[in-house]
C-alpha cells in the first residue's frame, strides 16, 4: 500500500497572515514591525515586499517609513524565512562603549551618544547594530525600540524610546517637527557668510548596484535647513546646522549644495579632497548630533540633552586649528 499523500492533503508553504497592531506596537515603523516578525529575512527583502504592494495596512499600500497606529491590520505576505541564525552578542567592548554614552535616560527613553561607524540597526552585512547591543544590555526591557535614526557615520545624540506609549508620542513629536536638533559639521572649504538657510527639495535615488543616494530635484520632499559659523579654519569651518525637516542625507547634501560639502563624506565629497583630509588624520564623516531638545513623553516638560564631541571629532578640529596657527 502506499504511502504516498495526496497532494490534497500535503502541507502548505506560507501563506497570508494578518496582524491588529496593539497600543505597544503603536509608533513603530512598519519596516521595523516587519524586521521583528520576519527573522532571518534580509532586510532588502523586506523593502522589496513593501514597495510592491504585498504587505497592506487597512488593505492599502504604504511606505517603509509609515509608522502603525493602533488597531491597523497588517497583511503579511507568504515569506520563507530561513532557520533564525543565533543572534551574536554584542562585544564587551561594545558594551562597555555604550553603557558610558548613555546621556539620559529613566524608565521612559534613553538618549545615547552613538559612536561614529555604528550602524542604528544590524543588516546585509552588519552582525549586530546599536538597537541590537542595546537590546542585549538590557534583555528586561521588550519595548526598546529607535524613535528615529542617524546615519552610520554620525557621531551623538539618537533617542530610543523604552515602551510603545513613550515611542508613539515622541514619534508624533518628531512627525510634527516639534523636536529642535542642533548639529555640528566640520564642512570643506570657506562657509559662504550670506548662506544662513537652505531650502531645497531633496529626492532618494537607488544606483544599479543598490546603493542609496540622495539628490535635489523638484520632485522630491521639502527640506530646510538651518546654518550658524562656528568657526573658521585655513580650509575648512565648523558649523551648526539646525535641521527643520528630517530628510534622509539632509544636511550632508544641503552642504554639498552650498559649495562646502562635509568632510570625509564618502558619497557628497570629491575623493581628491577627501583623500587630501584622510592625509592629515581626519578619515570620518565629520557630522555630529550635538543637541535635542523635546517634549519629555510622559511629564509634558520640556528637555534638552547635548552630546559632547568624540575623541575624533576633537582631534579633526584641533588639527585644523594648528595648521591656521
């Protein structure tokens, strides 16, 4: 007899899920919803599923940045996720690192100084991001989750909220612009006095390759930013900049337009003059989050944490100070 199964009666793949977001879910990005339920699938996987239309909220289509309110309904698509891989531990160095760049924190959020060269989250090639070390550090807290990012190569303050209620007010705070960042910005080049602000739309782009980059173009979203002399070097200057939008390469391409662009930015700096830096010791993205001041989630007062510059940053900065001496 045999013992051969219908294909009637054989096991199904994947199929269609559907998820109600709950009140501690609310405030959280659906890529990062989908990161958390979908392990062991890339993250370019993820994005892909998302900008095709397979995942819906409410039946409808959304974008990687939309963040679930509660009560929406997510429809997941089929997806073969792969045998979940151990998560590796952050370092004791890591951790060491960042339990001393702790600025702030209470039982609501954490404001941490992110070192320079840390990604927010792990990824295609990156073994463990900061939320994942800080999520190791502390194992008791389930809700940690980022209320907003900073690029890999930026050095200061980034703000993680402890639980989902802390997570979606401070997100609504930022959505509405109501969160003031201060930036520092050592930038190529003399800063043009009469450049106070610049307002230039600002479009993602996608190379062949895969790579993200970001371009001003008409047709893309609104972008202001703000910006203060500091301080001028022979070559360089040191400036403040005060974004009140929060594109994705904001300042760094703002720069770049107005002729100074920041030193040892691999994607908006000429490769002759970053080389001619990295010559002289100065071999990172020279942008730091200085300053954020906001609307503390759960007393209502108004707070500011300041994040003072790294060993790195204060040596690109005195090393262009001695060569103007």
């Amino acid at each position: 007899m045999s013992s051969k199964v219908p294909a009637k009666f054989a096991p199904k793949g994947p199929s269609v899920t559907f998820q109600e977001v709950s009140s501690e879910q609310s405030g959280q990005r659906i890529d990062n919803f989908l990161l958390s339920r979908l392990k062991g699938v890339p993250k370019s996987r993820i994005y892909r599923i998302i900008r095709k239309g397979e995942v819906r909220v409410n039946k409808k289509r959304i974008k990687p940045e939309y963040k679930l309110q509660t009560g929406d309904l997510v429809r997941i698509p089929p997806v073969r996720v792969a045998e979940p891989k151990q998560q590796i531990p952050p370092s004791e160095a890591l951790q060491e690192l960042l339990q001393n760049a702790v600025l702030f924190q209470d039982e609501y959020l954490l404001v941490i100084n992110k070192p320079a060269g840390l990604p927010v989250h792990g990824g295609t090639g990156v073994k463990i991001g900061l939320i994942e070390a800080l999520r190791h550090i502390y194992p008791e807290l389930s809700g940690l989750e980022l209320v907003h990012r900073i690029d890999k190569g930026t050095s200061g303050c980034l703000l993680v909220a402890k639980n989902g209620k802390s997570l979606k007010i401070l997100s609504a705070q930022f959505k509405a612009r109501e969160v003031q960042k201060t930036y520092h910005a050592l930038v190529e080049e003399s800063w043009p006095e009469q450049i106070k602000e610049v307002n230039a739309p600002l479009l993602r782009q996608e190379a062949s390759n895969g790579e993200r980059y970001v371009v001003v173009s008409d047709e893309g979203k609104s972008a202001m930013t703000h910006f203060a002399i500091l301080e001028r070097f022979t070559d360089a200057t040191l400036i403040e900049a005060r974004p009140s939008t929060g594109r994705t390469h904001q300042i760094r391409v703002h720069t770049q337009l107005s002729g100074c662009p920041i030193i040892g930015d691999e994607k908006y700096s000429r490769d002759e003059s970053r080389k001619q830096f990295a010559d002289r010791g100065i071999k990172r993205l020279c942008l730091h989050a200085a300053q954020l001041s906001l609307t503390h989630p759960e007393s209502g007062q108004q707070f500011t944490v300041s994040a003072p510059w790294d060993a790195q940053f204060s040596a690109a900065v005195s090393l262009l100070r001695q060569a103007g001496d």
